[in-house]
C-alpha cells in the first residue's frame, strides 16, 4: 500500500497532475459548491480538497494511520489530522460533504469505515467516493496509487453502499487517458476523457459513486423458522377427565 510520500510524489508527478485535473473534473461535476458546508476528505484527499478550501466553513483532511500524515494546506494553519478509519474524531452528524479517495480500496476493515463514515454524516449529507475500476487500465499498473489494494466494479460498489445504509444517486468515470509516461498521451487527456465518456468506454480508470444517508437504518428480519412460538398446553385435572368420561357414557356427574 502507498503512503503519503509515494502519494504525494505521484501527484507532483505529471502523470499525478494530469489524474489530479481529470479526477477533479469528475467530482466538480458531483459538487458544484460546498460553500457554508463542513467538508471532510478521508483518505488522501489533499489534491482534490483544493477545490473546495475557500468555500466551506471548514475542511478537513482525515489521513488513515496506515499512510501517514503530511500538514495540508502547505502555507496555512493545518487542517490534517491522523485517524483511525473506524474512529474518526467527530461527533454524529457533525459533516455536510465526505470525499473518500485512496481509502476503500486499501481499507482493511472497509464496513467498520463506511459505518463510521454513515455515523458522521449528516442527514442530507452526501458522501462521494472515488474508487479504481476493475476493469480500467489504470488498476492494471501497480505504479501508480489507483493500483494499490483491491478494485470494484459499478455493481460491487453499489452492494457495499447499500449494506452501510447509504443510498447511491449518482454514478460517473473518469481517467480514460491511459496511464502512461508519454507526453503525447497525457497532452491529449482532456479528448481521452470527452471520448471515453461520450462512448460510456468501459476503461475508466476510476469509480465516483455518490450517496446520501439514510437516517434510519433498516431492522434485521429474522425468518420465521428460527422464531420459536409458545403456545399453551392446558392439561386437564383428574376431575375434570372423570366429568367428561361420564358426558361421554351419557351419566350424569
């Protein structure tokens, strides 16, 4: 698994600039503005919260123990903290926007993540997720951080949001450019991603689900063998057995 600093050399790489402009594209698209809102990133966000650090009221980078911890932004006060991904420092519904990037994927405990993400999130609030595609060629190359831990297609993540009790409302790709050092390539990024989403090209390199959460968290149904059903048994007295033979032989008690 990457930590922060083979993350934050991809990103000051070429290659990492040109994923950073085609991801944030993506998520602009999602989140037009989060002005007055509380943003949160977990995972290795930094690049992607720049988007929004003049808008929100506060934004936050929650950076998982296991890769470490850089102070974002450089030339401010620090906004980065170290966590636990299944303990985050905040209380309930204390966030209006949660962006996940580089954290599901190498998570070792991805449903204890997304419970805590679900615990911190607003109502109303909406998490958005940015996660390597299977199927995409930028999950092929291990050189790179969207190929690190494990990828999922559209139906997985769909599976894993609902089970945390999140509802997806929007899906979209990005990052059809191939993941190659050649600045032919990378100089016609913005016609790959046109293309690619215009074709629905299914070698995206990235997932971007967004959901919203769901405030009361379905009851577990037990099934009907497994309830057990106790029903009186009435056992009659020996007086009451000797009324009855005496109906039965037509005497009267």
């Amino acid at each position: 698994m990457s930590d922060v600093i083979d993350l934050r050399a991809f990103y000051t790489s070429q290659l990492g600039t040109v994923a950073r402009r085609m991801v944030s594209r993506a998520i602009r698209t999602h989140w037009p503005s989060a002005r007055g809102m509380t943003t949160v990133g977990l995972g290795y966000c930094t690049p992607y919260l720049g988007l929004f650090r003049d808008e929100p009221d506060r934004s936050l980078a929650f950076m998982p123990a296991q890769q470490g911890v850089i102070h974002w932004p450089t030339a401010r006060p620090c906004r980065s903290v170290l966590v636990e991904d299944h303990m985050l420092p905040l209380p309930d519904a204390a966030v209006d926007r949660l962006l996940i990037v580089h954290a599901l994927e190498v998570s070792d405990d991805v449903q204890a993540l997304l419970s805590e993400a679900w615990r911190v999130l607003a109502a109303g609030g909406r998490v958005l997720a940015v996660v390597p595609n299977r199927r995409g060629l930028w999950a092929q190359r291990d050189n790179t951080p969207f190929g690190q831990g494990r990828p999922y297609s559209a139906r997985q993540l769909t599976e894993l949001m609902r089970q945390s009790s999140f509802t997806p409302v929007a899906w979209s790709q990005a990052l059809w450019v191939p993941p190659l050092k050649k600045s032919l390539i990378l100089g016609s990024a913005i016609a790959w991603e046109r293309m690619g989403s215009a074709l629905s090209l299914p070698f995206a390199g990235v997932h971007l689900v967004e959901a919203t959460k769901q405030v009361y968290r379905p009851a577990a149904v037990r099934r009907e063998d497994s309830v057990r059903i106790f029903r009186p048994v009435l056992q009659p007295t020996p007086a009451a057995r000797e009324q009855a033979a005496m109906r039965h032989t037509g005497m009267s008690p």
